[in-house]
C-alpha cells in the first residue's frame, strides 16, 4: 500500500501544481505545456483508480489533440496578449460573477461530502466483476446516462455551430462557389469543340479567329 500511496501523491502534487502554473504563468506556451503535464499526470491518477480507459482517452483526446491544438493555434496566430490585457479591467466584473458561480457549486459539492459521506456511494451503480473497464463504462454511460449523454452531445453540438458562425467571415476578394450555378452548367456551358488546323495550335487558331 505504500508504492500506490507514494505514486498518488507524486501524481496529485505535480497535477495541482502545473494546473496553478497554468494560470500564473505569463507565456500562454507555457501555460499550454504546463496543462499538458496536468493532463498526463491526471491519467496517471486515472490509472491508479483502474480506470484504464479514461486514462488513455485523456492522453490520447486531451494531450494528443486539444493541448497540441491549443499550442499550435497559439504559436501561429501570434496573438498580441498585451492589446488584450487592457480590457481586463472590463470584463472583470463578469468574471468575478463566474468565478463566484464556481465556488458556489465546489462548495455544495463539498458540502454533500460534509453532510452526507455515505452520497457518493448511493450515485454509482454496481459494476459487474466479469465485464472490463471500458465494457462497464460503456453499460453505465449508454443505459443509465444516455439522457445526459444526448444532452452533453448537443451542447458541444451547439457551441461547435456558433464557433463557426462567430469566426465566419466573408471577404469580397475571395471567390466563392455558388452551388445553384453548378447544377444549372450544362455540356454546352461546361466544354467547346473547336477545329483547329494541322500544324496550327490552338492559340494560333484564336488569334486567327480574333484577327477576322
């Protein structure tokens, strides 16, 4: 019990450090590679508890995609945080609401663990002893929380739709295909025959053309 203790530990330490390191830091590079050492370290914790699983989905979908996204994003589009910093003072009230709207729901959440140790208990369902980690997680997500499933679905659904909208925008220097006009083209509009001489090329053939 000790070498899982120790590893707990390590892993929990490090996790809340890099997650405190990804909000103080000032290089938001930074900021991105400390919450890829979160990230790690959260399925490390992941492993321990036996959720093999969920411990390979955060590397593989978080660390893998998200984070490297985050970084690449960030590297190339050369933000310049200090023309963003200025409206800080702006948007601080509505982040003060949000934050406070946070630590309400941490201490209820704490508070349920106060009030009544045994709730965690009674929220999980019991998981067979000859299924595997996934198997059981798949039995739990799509049986008993298919509703909240379809409901998280939609909400990424939905910020996903309004991403696209918010950052569309249409330029008039770029020419852009107009879908009708492409199922109206027909034969005649698409390709022209033209007889063009022995020995003569076809641009000699339209500058003959062009000259009568």
């Amino acid at each position: 019990m000790i070498l899982p203790a120790l590893f707990f530990y390590l892993f929990a330490g490090v996790c809340v450090a890099s997650a405190v390191m990804v909000i103080v830091s000032r290089n938001p590079v930074h900021s991105v590679l400390y919450l890829i050492l979160a990230f790690v370290n959260a399925s490390g914790l992941f492993v321990l508890m036996g959720a093999e699983f969920l411990a390979m989905i955060l590397v593989v979908v978080y660390v893998g995609a998200v984070a490297v996204l985050f970084l690449f994003v960030i590297m190339m589009l050369d933000v310049d945080f200090t023309e963003l910093r200025e409206g800080f003072i702006q948007y601080l009230p509505v982040g003060l609401v949000i934050g406070g709207i946070f630590l309400v729901e941490l201490l209820l959440v704490a508070g349920g663990w106060v009030i009544n140790p045994n709730v965690a208990k009674s929220i999980t369902s019991a998981i067979p002893a000859n299924v595997s980690n996934t198997e059981a997680l798949g039995l739990v997500l799509y049986t008993k929380y298919i509703h909240y499933f379809q409901i998280a679905g939609m909400v990424l659904l939905v910020a996903m739709i309004g991403a696209i909208v918010l950052t569309l925008r249409h330029k008039a220097s770029v020419k852009r295909q107009d879908i009708n006009v492409q199922n109206a083209r027909t034969p005649e509009m698409a390709m022209a025959v033209r007889k063009v001489a022995s020995g003569q090329g076809l641009q000699d053939a339209d500058s003959a053309e062009w000259v009568r």
